[in-house]
C-alpha cells in the first residue's frame, strides 16, 4: 500500500513538473515588438496598433506617447503592432487576453477583427477601449479620439479658401477617400461631403471622381488618383483624406506639371505633409496632438486597471449597432502655411527633419522652427 501511494506522489511531481516546463515554454517576455507573443503574464494593460504604412503616426507617435503616459503612472503597457494583418490582429489579441492583460486598448484594421478581439475580452470580462478608430458594432467599453466629422470639415473650409485664394471658377474636386472599412473614413467624409455638397448643388464646384482607398495604402491611393486624372484632366482639386494619400495624389501630379497648381488637403501633420504645405503643393493638414490623446487613453485605461470605473462627458452612438459608446474627444487644429509653428511649438515634428535640405530654406522664408531651422 505505502508502495502505491509513493508511486502515485511520483507520478503527481512529474505531471505538476511537466506542466510547469510547458507554462514556462509558452511564456516570452514582455516586448513592443513582433506578434505572435504572449507577453509575460503580468498583470498589465495591452494596446494593439494597426499598421506601419498607412500613416507614420503608428510608428513615430501613438506608440512612444503611450509608454510615456503608462510609465508616468506607474502600470506596465504591452504595445504591438499588427502589421496590417488582420489575422495577426487577432492573433496578438488572443494572445494578450490570455496572457494576463487587464486592460485592452486597440487601434482596429478593420470592425471584424476589432470586434473579434473585442468579443474575447468580453468573455474575460477584460475592460476594452477603441483608441482613435471605433470598432463598428464592436461594443467597445470606452472610445477615444478627434472629432472624425470636425477634421473633414476643416479640411473642406481650407480648400474652399485655397480655391478662393487662386480664384479658380467652377473648379472639379476629386475626393480620394480613406479605408472603407474604417469608420474615421465615413465620418471624414461626413465631414468635407456637409462644406462640398452644398457648392456642388449651387453649381459653384463640379463634383469629380470619388473613391475610398482600400486600408488607407498610399501606393494604391496613387494608382487611383492616376486613374482619376487620366479619366478627367481637368481636376482642379483633391479632398485627400489624410497627408499619405495627399502626397499619393501629389506624386501624380508632380508628374503632370501640376503640383502646387491644384491644391490638395491632408491630416495628420506629418513630416511629409507639413513639407508638401512648405513646398505649396498642399493646402492644409490637420494636427491631431497625439500626445493628449494617448494620455486620455492611459487615463481610462489606468482607472479601469485599478478597478475603477470612470465616467466621461461625450458618448457617440455606433451607427452599426445603435449602443451608445463613451466618447472621450479630442478637437483637431488645421494646419496651412501661417500656422506650421503651432506643430513645432507642441514638439510633435522634430524641426531639424521638417527642415532639411531643400525645406530649410523654405523654413526661414516662412519663420518656421525659429533657431533651429537657421
């Protein structure tokens, strides 16, 4: 009897030594590097990013601003990057779900993989928060972002006064479109389309070719406007959803001549975008300050880490599923020729890249970046 039990304490060490070999196996470090990790199973917030090419904010900005915020208060953060991949979207999700993550913020590639990895969290009761892109029918705990319909707008009024500025009569507007499949695109649009429509049905501005750029790729935004200026020549102006595609259609038109010609909006005040305004060959951009954003997001997600459960003034309503999602919004700043300083003087743009070689000299004419630009 005594022979037995000893065999089955062996047997028990080894099953519990086996299992604990495999949960270590399983078990990578913490990084902000590639999928396909777990994480260390710390208790931690998660954040999942969309992509590396549509925008270099992913890159540059969102990321670096929100370790900031989360070192600031003390919580560990896990930051990864899907790459563009949708799949690997919600690989890293699952991952992080199951890893320890008490918190989950996500920028989505599209509402289905978004909701997906929203769905899993759910099922942990794991508190989610849409970073800057609402996940359609998503049902996300909390949202946070810009005024999506407010940055159209101000794009529209800026290429209603660079057209005014270069008294162009009945000029054609191209519109070049965002991602279809996500949802800051609609609501850009939303947003240009209620300034644009009423000047195409006073016959003031003649509406021009209009397509979505599918996942916000600027290779394919240029293959598209090429195909629009092929079609109708006499484009005279584009509604570019964001500075990427802006330059997509830029690009083009350099080709043709006419750059700087034809006035061309952007958003997100990136490097590129600011220059091509520089240069003049884009009208405006919009400066969505990052680093308050991701600050607001950190604040939520450090509340919901500690088990609070905090409260916020705005709400939006998911067009998909009718629920009405806290909103924590943000007000977007248009950015044309006069104002680049407001950018430099937030520390968004590092002025020494903005101004290099050709643009330095356009920097000085234009006061931007003061010394630094010298």
């Amino acid at each position: 009897m005594r022979k037995n039990l000893l065999a089955l304490a062996v047997v028990g060490l080894l099953a519990t030594t086996a299992m604990t070999a495999c949960e270590d196996s399983d078990s990578p470090s913490d990084t902000s590097g590639g999928a396909g990790t777990t994480g260390s199973g710390e208790a931690r917030v998660g954040v999942i990013l969309p992509d590396t090419k549509s925008s270099d904010r992913w890159v540059n900005a969102d990321a670096k601003y929100l370790k900031q915020a989360f070192d600031s208060a003390g919580v560990k953060v896990e930051i990864k990057n899907a790459e563009g991949d949708k799949e690997n979207f919600k690989r890293i999700g699952s991952a992080m779900v199951n890893s320890g993550v008490k918190v989950l913020i996500i920028a989505n590639l599209d509402a289905e993989s978004g909701k997906a990895v929203i769905d899993q969290a759910k099922a942990k009761k794991i508190p989610t928060i849409d970073y800057d892109r609402l996940t359609l029918n998503g049902g996300a705990s909390y949202y946070v972002s810009f005024d999506g319909e407010a940055v159209g707008r101000q794009q529209a009024d800026a290429l209603k006064d660079c057209l005014a500025a270069r008294r162009v009569v009945n000029p054609i507007v191209a519109e070049l479109n965002g991602s279809p499949t996500d949802n800051n695109a609609t609501l850009f649009k939303t947003g240009y389309d209620r300034v644009l429509q009423p000047m195409y049905d006073a016959a003031l501005y003649t509406k021009g070719p209009d397509q979505f750029v599918p996942d916000w790729d600027n290779k394919e935004g240029t293959k598209i406007f090429a195909q629009m200026l092929e079609q109708q020549p006499g484009i005279s102006a584009v509604l570019a959803a964001n500075d990427g595609l802006g330059n997509a259609a830029i690009e083009v038109l350099r080709k043709k001549g006419l750059a700087g010609k034809v006035p061309v909006t952007g958003q997100d005040a990136t490097v590129q975008g600011l220059q091509n305004v520089l240069s003049g060959e884009q009208c405006v951009t919009i400066f969505k300050d990052l680093k308050p954003l991701a600050k607001d997001a950190a604040d939520l997600a450090v509340k919901l880490f500690k088990g609070q459960q905090p409260t916020t003034k705005d709400r939006l309503k998911d067009p998909e599923s009718g629920a009405y999602v806290p909103f924590v919004a943000r007000d977007p700043v248009p950015i044309t020729i006069d104002s680049i300083n407001k950018v430099v003087d937030a520390g968004f743009v590092n002025t020494q890249e903005l101004c290099a070689g050709k643009y330095k000299q356009l920097c000085r004419q234009h006061g931007v970046g003061g010394n630094a630009a010298q």
